[in-house]
C-alpha cells in the first residue's frame, strides 16, 4: 500500500508529499492510499466555498489515479462541516469516474451526510459505507 498526502498534487508517481493542500489555510486535510487499482482519500477540516477549488482538484486527481474496477474511496468521517458544493463535487465526479469503470464510494458516519445525501437524490452517485473496509469489499456490503 502507497500512501500519499495530497499537497500541491503533484502527478502520482509521487509517494510522498506536503499534508496541507495548496492553501494551508483552506481548512482541509488529506491523504490518499493507493492499494493495487483502489484509492482512497482520507479527508479532515472543512469543505465551503473557501476552498471548493482545493477540493475539486484534490478528488478529480485523487480519482484518476483509481483504475478499474479497483473503487474510488472518499472517507470523510474526519469533516467537520461539508458544504453542497462538497457533494456537488463527489457527484460530478462519480460520473466521471462510472465512464471509466470506477465506483466512486463514501465512507461517513455522520447522520447529516447520509440525510444530505438522500434529500439531494445523490444516493445512486454517492454510494455510503461505515468503514474504509467495506467500501473496498463488493458494493453489496453498502450500508
């Protein structure tokens, strides 16, 4: 498993890079795992529209290192506040990601999420898993 935290996102042969994104204060933190055609994207902080450009290019770059049919993983169990552009961006890019053979799959624990996701309509496109864990094992384990 390579791990990599995501600062000015620099191309993915990187192994190992800055735990601040591009604006040290943006609010938001990150580290991504590869493990074989998998990623996942561990998130922290806060996501408005402060830093909502931060964020989309750290989950359309983090995405396009997934290959298929390894899953695209975003676990944002560490967010403190989650704006709509937040799902707006996992939206758009779980289509991008669907065209390319890659499941684009959530990990919350966080009651608002899943009800934001619902209200939304988002529930196909942004699929919720409890753990890291089971958002790698077969999209049958959905929770």
């Amino acid at each position: 498993m390579n791990t990599v935290a995501i600062g000015s996102l620099p191309g993915p042969t990187s192994t190992r890079l800055s735990s601040h994104l591009s604006d040290p204060h943006s609010g938001l933190r990150a580290l991504t795992e590869t493990t074989g055609s998998a990623v996942v994207v561990h998130v922290g902080g806060d996501i408005d529209a402060s830093n909502e450009v931060v964020w989309q290019r750290l989950i359309s770059r983090s995405a396009a290192i997934a290959i298929a049919p390894g899953p695209f993983v975003v676990d944002v169990r560490d967010l403190e506040f989650m704006g709509s552009c937040a799902y707006a961006v996992l939206a758009q890019e779980s289509v991008r990601c669907r065209r390319r053979g890659v499941s684009l799959r959530l990990v919350t624990n966080q009651p608002i999420v899943a009800r934001t996701i619902a209200a939304c309509g988002l529930r196909r496109l942004l699929p919720m898993y409890s753990t890291v864990e089971t958002a790698l094992s077969p999209p049958s384990n959905a929770q």
